[in-house]
C-alpha cells in the first residue's frame, strides 16, 4: 500500500521514503510545491524551512539556565482514575512540562485533578477535583488560567481581531475620520455584529443562508452588500484608502504594517504575530480556526490584555499541529509570561519543549493500569538519568554530554 501522512513530527519526517514540502510560509505566504524528493535531496535543500530544523541548521536552542522557583505548589496523594497515591512538586515561576506515555495520567493529574482543585478556590470554575489529599502553595497564586483548544466562538461572528480586542481599537480609529463625523457615524456603525452601519440583509454576516429540504444548507454572498457586510454610506470611510470591509480582509501581517502609526492597535496585532497567526485574516471566522489555532489566539489575547502577574497558566498540548518553527515562536511566548512573573504548565510529549523546561513532571511507566505513578521528577538533565524513564530515554539525546556537545537529534 501507499500511506500518505500530514505530519510535523520530527521522527516520522526522518523516516519517509519521499517528502514534499508546502509553503514557503503560512497563508498567503503558502500554497508552493517548496521540494518533493528524497530523505538525502529533502536534507541540502536551501529552500526547505523544515530540512533546516532537520539537518541542524537552524534550532530550538537549550536555555542558558534553569529557573529554580524559589516556591512550590504541592499535590499531595492524587488518586483519581489511574493514579496511584501520586505527590507532585509544580514550582512557581517556571516553565513546567508534565510528560509520559499516551494514558499515563498526566490529563487526569493536570486537569482533573490540579486545575479544578485551583479553579475552585479561586471560583472560576466549579467542577469536583480528583481525589487528593491536599494542596499546598495557593496563597502565592492570583488565578489560574486554563488555555485549552476549545473554539473560541461557534458563529461565524467571532474572529482573531475580536478576541485579541484590537476591533475595538480599528472602530474607534474609523470613527474619528473627518468622513465619519460628517456622516455622524460612531464606533457602532463600523460593527458587523449590531445594528446601525451592518447591512441588515444579511445582518452583517456578508452571506446568507439559504435553506434546503434534502441536502445541506447553502450559503451564497448577499446580493445586497456583496459580501462587504456594510451599508455603502459605512464603506464611503477610508483610512489610507482602504474601508473597514478591506481592513477585514487583511492578514494580520498586512495590518500591522497598515497601521504603523497607531501603536496601540499595533501592539494587539503583533501579539498574534509572536504566537505565529500573522497568516490569518482579521476577520477571518472564528468557526474556520483548527483547535491549535484557538488556542495560540487565547494566548495573544492573555499577552493582549492588561498584564498578570502569580497566575498559573494551563496547557494541553500547545504543539499539536505546529511546525518546529511555530514551536520556537510558541517557546518564546510561553517564557514570556513566566518572565512576567507566572508559571506555566505545560501537558507535553514534544521533546523541543520538554528539553527547554525549568522542571519535568514524569508520569508512567506504561498507559492505563499500568501507568499513574510519578517516575521521575527535576530538571530535563535529572529525568534523562532515570532509566525507567521514557521521556528521559530520547531527552538523552538532546541534551549535553558530559563532553558539552549536544547529541544529534537523528542518532
């Protein structure tokens, strides 16, 4: 047979017989045939962004130094679902990985168990935690944040610009034209989500539905606007001879150099820049993101917004679906808000983010009935040594020799 497989994994990536690479970039920057060829023409192409990450060329480089939280929080005797009386130390002020085998128990530790634990005494969130015998630390925390891949809306009316709230910064901007004042047209009217300058037709959606019997709905473009989602009084507004429809249809890479002279709105754009969106539309539907792209938009908003300080940030498995060059964006970001005086804690099986952690949580040593124990617990260098250790087995690979070179990736 032929097997045909979509995949960012370094592993399965050094295993294939031929490659074909897309890009160069993301969005509009995309959609080339970068390279198709073999493992050994695929390793020399210049072109190829993932061959440098491949060969060695480019890196996901070790940190200069582990933080060492001079704090902790202390799950004590967590039982819940597989988890075999587990006692686990999540220092503050660090970057934190919780690793191990598929079915081991990092989800029902991690979520189940410690977040809702602190959740519920900071009355964010209500669920029963997992069995366990205590939790130390709480009064060196603010609040916890839980930044899942849950969408981030589910109508077509929610999008990246809105969520990270520079919407709110472009409408403010449009209203305060000379040509919008003459018009008496305020913030509201530059809104597709209320009544006053949307086209009532589709009520701002820029389609509209039309209802079948026997076949799925379809959607078609509004007659009336266009697709615009406007009144043509509204897109007779322009800043630098664009209307608020065109800003839409901008990419976030676009709008940041668009709006150059406007450093607040500036600031909100290039958040989703740093997280790796720049490709997306600023009004591109919320309904189209994939699960990886919710979440990195949930993060840009958490950078966006007013800055937080002693909170404990929560992560499933940011690095799903990310390029190794999307992951080292996402480590930059992820250290930003441990930098800024919080901890982040990070559900893991990437090996990029695990060597880079401040502390590694271990848990196995297999899945299911097997699994639910603490196996090794310290920094990346303390799990490696530990032979029961799965993850420690291949970060041996990725961390100094004793000599002070780096193991290959490959060998």
């Amino acid at each position: 047979n032929t097997v045909v497989i979509v995949e960012h994994d370094r592993a399965l990536i050094e295993v294939a017989d031929y490659l074909i690479e897309m890009g160069p970039g993301s969005g509009e920057r995309g959609g080339t045939v970068v390279f198709a060829g073999s493992q050994a023409e695929f390793r020399k192409d210049p072109r190829s962004l993932t061959a440098r990450y491949l060969s060695g060329r480019d890196t996901i480089a070790l940190p200069l130094a582990r933080r060492e939280g001079r704090r902790a929080l202390v799950l004590k005797g967590a039982r819940a679902h597989n988890l075999k009386n587990v006692t686990v130390k999540i220092p503050l002020n660090t970057l934190t990985c919780v690793t191990g085998v598929s079915g081991s128990g990092k989800s029902t530790l991690v979520h189940d168990t410690l977040y809702r634990a602190v959740a519920r005494h900071f009355k964010v969130d209500f669920a029963v935690a997992g069995t366990h015998d205590e939790l130390r630390g709480l009064p060196h925390l603010k609040g916890v944040r839980l930044i899942d891949q849950d969408p981030i809306g589910r109508t077509p009316r929610s999008n990246p610009v809105t969520y990270v709230k520079a919407f709110d910064e472009i409408r403010r901007l449009f209203a305060s034209l000379s040509r919008a004042q003459t018009l008496g047209l305020g913030p509201g009217a530059f809104s597709f989500n209320v009544p006053g300058g949307r086209c009532e037709t589709c009520e701002g959606d820029g389609f509209q539905k039309l209802e079948m019997y026997f076949v799925e709905d379809v959607y078609v473009t509004c007659q009336e606007c266009e697709g615009k989602r406007y009144r043509p009084d509204v897109l007779q507004v322009t800043y630098r001879n664009r209307d608020i429809s065109q800003v839409l249809q901008q990419t976030v890479d676009e709008a940041v150099a668009f709006f150059s002279s406007e450093p607040v709105l500036q600031r909100r754009l290039k958040v989703l820049q740093e997280v790796g969106l720049g490709y997306l539309r600023l009004g591109q539907p919320a309904t189209k993101l994939s699960g990886g792209e919710a979440q990195r938009l949930k993060i840009a908003a958490e950078l966006a917004a007013k800055p937080t300080t002693d909170h404990l940030f929560i992560l499933d498995e940011p690095t799903t679906g990310l390029h190794l060059d999307d992951v080292r964006k996402l480590l930059v970001v992820l250290n930003r808000l441990v930098d800024a005086g919080n901890t982040v804690l990070v559900v893991e099986h990437h090996l990029d983010v695990i060597k880079t952690a401040d502390w590694v949580i271990d848990l196995g040593p297999e899945g299911g009935e097997a699994g639910g124990e603490l196996v090794a617990e310290g920094t990346p260098e303390q799990v490696a040594q530990v032979s029961a250790s799965y993850t420690g087995k291949f970060l041996r690979d990725l961390l100094p020799r004793p000599n002070g070179r780096a193991a290959a990736a490959s060998e």
